[in-house]
C-alpha cells in the first residue's frame, strides 16, 4: 500500500536518540533527544550540519545503504557518465564494477536498490532531503550574514542535485522542455509528487542559483568544500549551456572563474593535479582526509593503477586511441596518458595517469567537482555559437586556455562552425575523466559514436557491447526507482522511462 514517497524519510543524523530511550515513542520532547528547533538553533549547529552534508557527497553507500563498491557517491556517477561515453575505455574485465554502465545495461535493469538508477535517485534526494530541512527550520530565524551564507549554501546544493538529477533521468532540456522530470521537494513536508516537467525543474535550479548568488555574493567561505558565490555562478553556467542560452552561459562562466588561477603544466602533469583542494584552479572540491576516505569504494580505486586498487587489478580506464592522437606532442595533456608502446602491467597503453592519488599508499585524495578550465570552455563555446560577432572573444578565450596547454596552438586559425567543433574536441581532451560525457553527448544531440579498432573499443580490450546510440536513446534515460513508483501515490508504472 502506497504510504510514504521513498524521497522523504527523516535524516537520521537530526532526528536520532540516544539508545536505551525509556520514554513512550511519541513523546515529542525526550530528554535524552534533539528536537529540529534544537538541531538548528545556532549558527554553529547549521553549519555542522552542513558539513555532514557535504560529507555525503562523497561518503560510501549514502541514500539507499548499498554497500557495492560503485556507490560512493558524486564521483561514482561522474564516472558512470563517462564510461557511458566514447572517450573512456576499460581495459579488462577486472573485478566487474561498473562495467554494466560501459555496456549500457546497468541503466535499464529491473530497479532492485542495487541498480544505479536506483542509488543515483536515492543519493541526490537524501541531500535533498538534508538541505530541505534545514532551509524549512532557519526560515524565520533572524536574518545575519552567517545565516545568509549557509542558507545561500544550501540552496546551491539543491540547484546541484537537482541539475544532476535532471540529467540523468531525462534528456537535455532543450527540445524536451515539456517532457517529465524528477518530482520538485521544495520543503520537508512528506506529501507524494509527480514528475515534474523538464522545465519546472530548471526553473526551480535557477530560482536556487539566482537566490543563491544574491545570498553568498561577497561572503567568504571556510574553504573549497563550501560553495560560495563562485561556485553557484559555475552552476549557472552548466545550466545555461544546457539549455543553449549562450549569452548568459558565457557571462556566468566568466564570472565563475574570476579568482582563479589555471594551473601551470608542472602540477597539471603532477600527482596532485587533479586530487588536492589546493590546485589553484579548482572551484568546488571536497577534501578528503585518510581518515574519511573510503578506499576501495572510491572513485581514485576505480582510476588510479598504481597502487593496489580496482584499477590495478584489470580495471583500468583508458583514452581512445581515436582522442588520444588527436592531442599533439606539444600538448603537455598528452603526458597524463601512457603513451603506446610504453605500457606495463599496472599502466597499460593508454590508460590514464591524470587521477591519480597523492601519495601511492596512502588513500587521502580529494574529489574535483569543478575547476576554471571548464569555466573557460563553456565561455568559448557559448561565445562561438553567438556567432561572427562573437568569434574573436571565443578564439581569444579558448587561446588562453589551450595555449598554456600547448604553446604551439592557434586559436585563430579556427572559425565557424570549425570553431565550435574545435572548442568541443578540447573540452573532451580537457576535461576527460570529470564527469562530463554522457551529459555532452545528450545536449549537443550528436549520439554515441564509440571508436573501434585497436586502442579503441572493444577487442583486446573489454567489450562494451553497445558503440552506437542515436540522438535522445532511451539507453541515455535512467529509470524510476520501482520504490519510488511503488510508494508515491502520485506517480504509476506511466511515469516510468521507456
């Protein structure tokens, strides 16, 4: 009997008790209990509680309590959406997580709590949930910077999840504007929902984002796990590039990168480039000490071959040969993979060196969730696609960018619509392994087109089974947890996605 939607159990964090309560069960106020006025009473309390939400980010079996190996949260569908794409290859069979993503299967399985639609759904509606509580509990309190910082905080989060959300359980929003979304939870309160709309989703996400700006514009954070007002206008660019709105995706994202500095070619090629808070070009990124790291059930165990890990152990992930020759010699990103020939056991040809932890041994590494470099790409290409008028300021960003990379490149040798092509063949290279080429395939309404042939997919390497997809496939489409659909009264088997 449908009862209570899978999106809105209580946060167990704020509403837990002591054991050995004695008190009946429905006492609203047990002494040796925290009530939600308490859990949010001071602005020290909203801040750890923000912290722990943060924490879930990348915390291991977060949502639905699955305990795979795959389930760490962020990072583990950043990484399903690039094995979903055409750049990333898997060596071998390894110990089998998330090749069923690679093979386009996971996606469509019958929704037990293992599948990854499941774990997806249940992972950005818990922080949902989290982020919900608190803005519903602080929404009469006095109004003080501090307040105003986590509350600011907070809705950004919501923005978040729901972005992600939105994107994996639909397709791009431009041309699908009317199609169903995810259900809108604005507030705690544990009623069913529909699916909302495509574009009651986004609108909601800028609504998030617009408040956001305002709240966080000027406020400092206590460090890069925080989002701030960087953070929420990087945000606002991913949402308009998505939705083709190019003058504000460009504006945003010139905005967003501001106060950051790109990182030099020594630390982009180093241990730490791409797994320290400190690189000078991340945005957004959680620091994850030893004692939080979750170690085998991380994202550096599914990439980093250097040390014992599921990587190590036939799990390789590789650059297509195909993208690979496309990088010249002078391109210091050619060094982040292993060249051909060259190969050993742990590192066979191709495969990545860019993820990598900071210290072999030692499992402490942070997880990148946005860097300047993006910024850049999405202000070249949402210039570019303005047109003539535009084409100069997007050759002199994307210069600026790929010729620190590579001191040989000419931006202004490329124009048009070779521009716009360019632009996107340097945000695969760039951002390869971010999480990013699901979503890019889905918007740029291009398909799947994976390489085959030696260094590419499939033979020696494993077989990904599926190398073609066209424009908007069911395949890209997560599904409905059956949970969900079993427990939201406002929801029936209709709601499912093909």
């Amino acid at each position: 009997m449908k009862n209570k939607s899978l999106n809105l159990l209580l946060v167990a964090a704020v509403l837990a008790t002591t054991v050995g309560c004695k008190k009946g069960y429905l006492d609203t106020k047990p002494s040796d209990a925290i009530t939600l006025d308490q859990a949010y009473e001071t602005i020290a309390a909203i801040n750890s509680g923000l912290v722990a939400t943060y924490n879930s980010t990348f915390d291991f079996g977060v949502g639905n309590g699955n305990t795979g190996h795959d389930n760490f949260g962020h990072k583990a569908v950043d990484l399903a959406n690039d094995l979903m794409g055409q750049d990333m290859v898997v060596h071998t069979q390894g110990y089998g997580w998330f090749n069923r993503d690679y093979q386009y299967v996971e996606w469509t399985l019958p929704n037990g709590t293992g599948t990854r639609s499941d774990k997806v759904w249940s992972f950005y509606y818990n922080i949902i949930r989290q982020v919900n509580l608190m803005l519903d509990n602080t929404a009469n309190q006095t109004i003080t910077p501090a307040l105003e910082t986590a509350r600011g905080q907070a809705l950004g989060i919501r923005a978040w999840c729901y972005f992600n959300l939105i994107n994996n359980f639909q397709q791009t929003i431009k041309g699908h504007e009317t199609d169903k979304g995810v259900p809108l939870r604005i507030n705690s309160d544990p009623i069913s929902l529909p699916r909302g709309t495509a574009q009651q989703v986004y609108a909601q996400i800028i609504s998030d984002l617009t408040t956001a700006e305002t709240l966080l514009n000027g406020k400092p954070r206590a460090s890069k796990k925080n989002m701030d007002v960087s953070t929420v206008r990087g945000l606002r660019a991913r949402v308009a590039l998505a939705q083709e709105d190019w003058a504000t995706a460009a504006n945003y994202a010139n905005l967003a990168r501001q106060s950051y500095t790109l990182m030099s070619n020594a630390v982009y090629t180093s241990r730490t480039g791409f797994s320290s808070v400190n690189t000078s070009e991340w945005i957004w990124g959680m620091p994850i000490p030893t004692e939080q790291a979750t170690i085998y059930a991380s994202f550096f165990s599914h990439m980093d071959p250097s040390q014992l890990s599921y990587a190590q152990l036939g799990g390789q992930k590789k650059i297509t040969k195909a993208l690979y020759d496309q990088i010249p010699a002078t391109d210091v990103r050619k060094q982040v993979f292993t060249a051909p020939g060259t190969g050993n056991a742990n590192f066979p040809d191709y495969c990545q060196k860019k993820h990598l932890v900071p210290v072999v041994g030692n499992w402490a590494a942070d997880y990148l969730y946005m860097r300047a470099s993006e910024m850049y790409l999405i202000e070249a290409e949402a210039l570019a696609r303005q047109g003539a008028a535009k084409e100069a300021q997007a050759q002199a960003v994307l210069q600026s960018l790929i010729g620190l990379r590579n001191p040989a490149y000419n931006a202004a040798g490329f124009t048009g619509t070779a521009l716009i092509n360019e632009i996107l063949l340097q945000r695969r290279i760039e951002l390869w392994g971010e999480g990013f080429s699901l979503f890019d395939i889905k918007r740029t309404h291009s398909g799947l087109n994976r390489a085959t042939g030696a260094g590419n997919h499939g033979a020696p390497n494993f077989d990904p089974i599926v190398y073609t997809q066209p424009d908007a496939s069911p395949k890209f489409l997560m599904r409905i947890p059956q949970r969900e659909l079993d427990s939201n009264t406002e929801m029936t088997a209709a709601d499912q996605n093909p």
